[in-house]
C-alpha cells in the first residue's frame, strides 16, 4: 500500500483540461525512464505543445548539469510539461524561474506549510530541498519548444531520501495525495506562464519576488571553484538574473548569510 495515492489521470484531465487553455494532453505512465526525455522525443516527432506526462516511476530520471536523478517508485511525482512560449528565446532564462515559482505557489496551495525559494529555483521547506527542476529547449520542426520537468518529493521516509539536505511532504507532516500536488503546480504554472508570455514581466517579477527569500538578504554567490562574491540581494533583473549590491548574476551557488 503505497504512503500517498499515486496521480489519477482522469481528475487531472477534468481539473485541468479547458478549451483554450495551456493543457491540451494530460498522460500517465505507470514506469518510465525520463519524463523530459519522452517529451523531447515526442516533441521532435511533431508533439504540439500543451502536453503533460508525468509518473511516480521514473527509472532514468535526469537532473541539473548532466547528473542523474534517482527516486525510488511510488514516493515521488516526476512531472514534465511541454511549452512554446512566444517571447523570445533571449527571454527563455525566466523559464526556470517561473518552474520553480509554479512549484513554491503549488506545494504552498495543496499544504500548509511554508515553501521558500533560493534564487534561482531551489524549493525549500525548512531550508531542506523538496524539488529539483530542469528546463530544456528542444528544437523540432515547428521551432524551438521547451521542456520543463519537475521531481517532486511527495512521500519518501527518511532513508529514501538521496541526500540529507532534502526532505518531502510527507516528512514535513503533509500527506498530500500526488493528484492534488500535480493540479496544484500545474495551474499554478498555466497562470505564471500565460502572464509572463503575454509581456507581463513585471507581475511575474513582482510575484517571483515575493516568494525568493533570496531577495533583502546577505547572500555569498559561488560563481565557480575560486571565485565567489558577497552582498545584498536587491532583486532579480528583467532576465531573471540576481542583482547583488547592484550586479547581476545569471548563475552560480547562492547561500544565505542572515
Ligand atoms: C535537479 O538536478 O535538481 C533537477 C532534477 C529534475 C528532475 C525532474 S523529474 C521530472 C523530469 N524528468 C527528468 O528526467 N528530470 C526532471
């Protein structure tokens, strides 16, 4: 018996699927690979955008900088979506940012507990990372799309966890069934997305900034194995960079100092 429900299709499809709205397919798998991986190949074989697939089985899962992302069956939801936004590519870095916004919004709707962002998408509960998301273009026949997966750690105990740095709903005392958690964060990344695509930036700015507890605070960027800098996070810039006393930085590892 698993801990949570696994995602239900058919709920999703009536919760979520509206014409004219950002969702045209909505599938479940009960074991795959990678999520993105299936989207990409769908979308290079002439998917449309508006697809979701997503699993609680994801054997090969893919995260950040070529690593792997491994997750035992039935604890966690592996979450991908395919999009074509109409801004311009160059615009494409806030793609990330609005993932994990959708993700923070999302997990605070469906729980009640208290979901940080770490500029520039780590999803924090208690300081301890719930989700990893990775975005990736896809170029196809139709142009270049984008495919945006999230893991999300639903349901693992304490020894299923990869690392002690994270955690899951369900050890922050949520059992929240993985249908409720998928609805959440992908209504909640239909709305970001329709604002921000439609050159809205600055309501999504606003929103991103409410959430990033990044921002007011002293931070230290790792900007590589020799190089980091400290200061104040002001805000992010109209790329989604982090402005720190004035500088923006498209990357690096941020800590928090107060
Ligand atoms: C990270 O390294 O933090 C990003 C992990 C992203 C994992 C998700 S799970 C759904 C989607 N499919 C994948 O293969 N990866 C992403």
């Amino acid at each position: 018996m698993p801990a949570v429900a696994p995602p239900d299709p058919e709920t999703l499809r009536a919760e979520l699927l509206r014409p004219g709205g950002l969702w045209t397919h909505i599938d479940y798998v009960s074991e795959t690979g990678s999520t993105n991986a299936d989207l990409a190949r769908l979308a290079r074989s002439g998917a449309e955008p508006g697809r979701v697939l997503l699993t609680a089985n994801q054997t090969a899962g893919r995260g950040r900088f070529t690593r792997a992302w491994t997750t035992p069956p039935g604890v966690s939801i592996a979450l991908s979506i395919l999009v074509r936004p109409r801004r311009p590519l160059a615009e494409w870095t806030w793609l990330p940012l609005l993932a994990g916004l959708s993700v923070a919004d999302g997990l605070t709707a469906c729980t009640g507990l208290g979901v940080e962002l770490k500029w520039p998408n780590d999803v924090l509960i208690g300081g301890k990372k719930v989700c990893g998301l990775l975005s990736e273009v896809v170029d196809t026949r139709g142009g270049e799309c984008a495919v945006i997966g999230w893991g999300i750690n639903v349901a693992m105990d304490t020894a299923e966890l990869p690392v002690q740095t994270a955690t899951s709903l369900l050890l922050e005392g949520e059992r929240v069934p993985m249908t409720e958690v998928a609805a959440a964060v992908l209504d909640s990344f239909a709305e970001h997305f329709g604002t921000w695509d439609a050159g809205e930036r600055e309501r999504v700015v606003a929103a991103y900034a409410r959430h990033c507890t990044t921002i007011g605070k002293r931070v230290r960027v790792v900007l590589s194995e020799t190089e980091s800098i400290q200061g104040h996070a002001d805000g992010v810039d109209e790329s989604g960079r982090l402005l720190v006393d004035g500088r923006a930085y498209a990357a690096g590892d941020v800590f928090h100092l107060r």
